[in-house]
C-alpha cells in the first residue's frame, strides 16, 4: 500500500471563496506573505500527480504562459471530449477510481488543485486525506466557493497552522476515513 497522500492545497478569501464569479483568482497576487513563496515549494516538492478540474485549468493558463505544473504529471477531469494539449491528460475517469490509481502509481502526493465541484467529489468519495487552506485577509462577497452547498460533512482535526506575513495556512487531516 502506497503512503502517498491526497491533498487539497488552496487559498481561500476570508468569506470561503476560491475565485471571483468569473473564476479569475487575481485577487490573490497583492497579498503580503512570507516574502518568499509561502511555502509553496516545500509543499510541491512533495507532489507526485496533480489533478484539477476542467474550469481551474483554464484560469491556471491565464496566470502564465509557461504551464507552472508541466514537470508533474497532471490530469485534467472534464465531462466533455478536450483537444490534446502538451503537459497534461484530460479525463472523465470518475474520481474514485483515478485517485486511488493515482495514490497507488504516483511518485509523491496527488495534489487536488480544484475546483469546488472536484473538492465536493474528493470529499463525497472519502477520498481525501489532507487539507490546506492559506486564508488571504480579503472578503470577495461573491465567487465560487471552496466548499459548494451540499458539500457532504466532513470532520478534520488540526495538523499545523503558520503564519506567513498576513496570510494564515492551516493544515488539517481528514477524520473518520
């Protein structure tokens, strides 16, 4: 059995969200942090596979014209046939058997990047192992919310929590899995 672990590592607004409406995450580019990189590299060292949802993929290549995850191999889930595009494989795999395969072959955690509809599917499938939130000081009002009405409940139990400048991370593992 593999210890690879599934991990949802995400910013999120003060009022739950994880984008604006339109899915644009450019709120998130003027936070104070650590004056590094906020422990992002630490973290995806650690990454073997990383999965997102179709929507989360098309804001990831607005941010940069070089694919930022192009040396993981990354899945893209969507319920629609996709052109081939370089650096990741689309899929419409349902995620209880893509996880588990992916825990199984990957060579370090799978990172769930998102969205809110594949956070809710990880979660409904107990498939989830680690979540980590860096809240960002910012109230949006309105966007797409971390965790969509209807999200199946879920315990977690506190792992870590660090403060980096005005941003707070938390760290929590899922319980009851």
């Amino acid at each position: 059995m593999s210890n690879n672990k599934v991990v949802l590592y995400i910013a999120m607004s003060l009022d739950g969200y994880i984008a604006r409406p339109d899915g644009s995450v450019d709120w998130l580019f003027d936070v104070e942090g650590d004056g590094g990189d906020n422990g992002y590299g630490e973290f995806y060292s650690t990454i073997g596979s990383v999965v997102m949802g179709r929507l989360t993929y098309e804001e990831v290549l607005k941010l940069s014209e070089d694919f930022p995850y192009a040396d993981r191999p990354t899945y893209v889930l969507s319920r629609s046939k996709q052109a081939p595009a370089p650096h990741v494989q689309f899929t419409d795999e349902a995620v209880e058997n893509l996880i588990p395969r992916l825990k199984q072959d990957s060579s370090g955690d799978i990172w769930i990047v998102g969205g809110g509809q594949l956070v809710q599917a990880v979660l409904e499938q107990q498939l989830l192992d680690e979540v980590e939130i860096a809240i960002i000081p910012k109230i949006l009002g309105d966007g797409i919310p971390l965790f969509p009405t209807g999200t199946v409940p879920t315990h977690f139990k506190m792992a870590h929590t660090q403060t980096l400048g005005q941003i707070i991370s938390i760290r929590y593992q899922v319980q009851g899995k």
